[in-house]
C-alpha cells in the first residue's frame, strides 16, 4: 500500500484531459494527491525539456510536497501540455505514467497510455517498432468504473420507468468548431427515435445550443429525456449509461465512446460527418476489437464484454510495484 501523497495526478484543467488521469488513480485503490493545473500563455509552446514554465503562478506553487511530505514515488499525467510537468517531477525521482501522446520527451515516461487510434498509421500493439515504454488500449481512460456505474443505476432507478428498449443518444459536436450542424441533430434525433422505446438523450459542450434544440425537436411527442449541456440539477449522464439497453454515440467524441464502452449495453456509433482521421481510426479499432458497430447495424443487439481500460492500466502499475 502506497502512503498517503506517494501518488500525485496532474490534473488538466479540461474535464475529459483530466479525466484520463484520474480515471487510472481512482482504480489504484490507494490515496492519491490531485494537484489541479492552470496553463499560462507558455504553455503552448513545445518544451524540450522538463520544466513548469508553462503553469501560472499559482498552479506552479501546487507543484510542492505539503508540509511534512516528500515528491511523489508515482505522477499520473495526461495531454501534451502536462508532459513538462511531469517530466519535471520525474527529476525529483517519480515514476512517471501519461495518457496520450506527449509531445517532446517521450522516453522519459515509465509508461505511455495510448489509445490505438492515436498509434503511427500501419502500427499494431506488439509491433517491435513501438517504444517499449507504450501500453496501447482502445479508447481513451475515464472515471466511469463499475462501481460508479452501479451507484448510478441505483441513483436513477426512476428511468426504468421508460419504455424498453431504452436507447442512450449521447451527442457531441465538431471538435475545433462551433456546435454541430442542427439538421445532423435533427437526423440523429428522428432515426434514433424510429427504432426506441424510449431516449435518454444528452447534448455536450460542442453541440450547441441550435443543434440541441433541434434535437429537442426531433425527440417531441415521444417517450424521452434530454439533458441540455450547462442546465441545473444533478447531471444524468451515468444514469442515462446505467439504464440504456443500447448506447449510440457520436464518432466525434472519444471520452463518450469510451465511457460507453464502460457499460454491457450494445455500443452503436453515429457518424456526424467532418471527421477527421483520427476519429476515423477510433472507429476503425473499435468495430475491429466488437466492442461496437456503426448506427446502420441498429437496432440490432449484440453481445460485448464492458470495457475497463483504466483498470489494467492499474493492474499494470500494481504489477510493477509502483504503488
């Protein structure tokens, strides 16, 4: 068992950079230190070198023991941006564990969390070519643990009410863009609903405001709910996860596509248009793997295996004494 504050996690100021991270600590089963980041306006540039020069003040302060405490034995990191800082750390005698790709100074990791999308094109986990510091998984970590699950199948149990089959609608929006295109969320609403006996839908941060309104639109008149992004209340994504007897997802969204595959639910995945290799290689490794299939194969079900990346990313950690 590690002491309290031996491991520390990075954490980016982005929910779903951050997630990755923190997704692997949680299932580690030992304390953990979450020191939050802040970029400054360094933070862009491409170090070749350890340092904390891209943080702001404060978030370089956090960058020290508390009282009483050493430098963490453990650093858990994910983004190109914190690759500095954990470098930095790795100095000071830290094993150093980073989710997706870091940028500059890849060998100095202990190990490399990537998703096989993100692999060199042509690349297969076990090529020999491949660094030997690289773990590649499918998708991308998160938080959405077996146990978060069933604390939100219990925390929802009010959706068992809707009609089966309950279709989980989970919508994203062009990564580098403003919101998606209404009449793809209209589409996406109206062929979902076709094949539902309920939708349990959710818009992000990169849908928009129009296209969830269209959307809206399109779920009217049939059984459903729709969680728009930023409306109060508690938030039922794990629930709408939890309860959904399939899941479609939008291909533009690597952390919902992998959070989805955290469940048993059959996985389908909506293609927006406007992708961009990389989300086309998310696809292509996750239909090869079973772990999903495009939306034209729906509404048929078909038997997966949930998948736990974070967790053998934890066991490999165990595995190599470093907690």
């Amino acid at each position: 068992m590690s002491e309290a504050g031996a491991v520390w996690v990075l954490a980016d100021p982005r929910a779903g950079t951050a997630a990755q991270a923190l997704g692997i600590a949680d299932r580690l089963g030992v304390p953990v230190r979450e020191v939050p980041l802040a970029w400054g306006g360094l933070a862009r540039l491409p170090w070749p070198w350890p340092t904390l020069a891209g943080l702001t003040p404060e978030a370089r302060a956090r960058i020290a023991p508390p009282p009483g405490s050493a430098w963490p034995r453990l650093v858990i990191s994910a983004g190109r941006r914190s690759a500095p800082v954990a470098r930095w750390l790795g100095r000071r005698g830290a094993r150093l564990v980073h989710c997706m790709r870091p940028g500059l100074g890849a060998g100095a990791f202990d190990l490399l969390v990537i998703g096989r999308h993100d692999l060199p094109p042509g690349r297969l986990p076990g090529d020999p070519g491949l660094a030997p510091n690289l773990l590649p998984i499918l998708g991308a970590c998160h938080r959405m643990a077996p146990t978060r699950l069933a604390a939100a199948r219990a925390e929802w149990a009010a959706l068992a009410g809707l009609p089966s089959p309950r279709i989980g609608l989970l919508v994203g929006g062009p990564v580098r863009a403003e919101g998606m295109a209404p009449a793809v969320a209209a589409a996406l609403g109206a062929a979902v609903a076709g094949f539902a006996g309920s939708v349990l839908a959710t818009a992000s941060r990169r849908t928009g405001a129009a296209a969830t309104e269209a959307l809206a639109a399109a779920l009217a008149g049939r059984p459903h709910r729709l969680h728009r992004w930023g409306e109060g209340g508690p938030n039922p994504y794990a629930g709408f996860l939890a309860w959904a007897d399939a899941l479609v997802v939008t291909g533009d969204s690597v952390s919902m596509l992998s959070e989805a595959l955290a469940t048993q639910a059959s996985v389908f995945i909506a293609d927006p248009g406007g992708l961009g290799p990389r989300h086309r290689r998310l696809q292509e490794s996750l239909v090869a793997a079973g772990q999903a299939r495009m939306l034209a194969a729906a509404p048929a079900p078909f038997v997966r295996a949930p998948l736990d990346e974070a967790g053998r990313v934890a066991a490999a950690i165990r595995g190599r004494g470093w907690v």
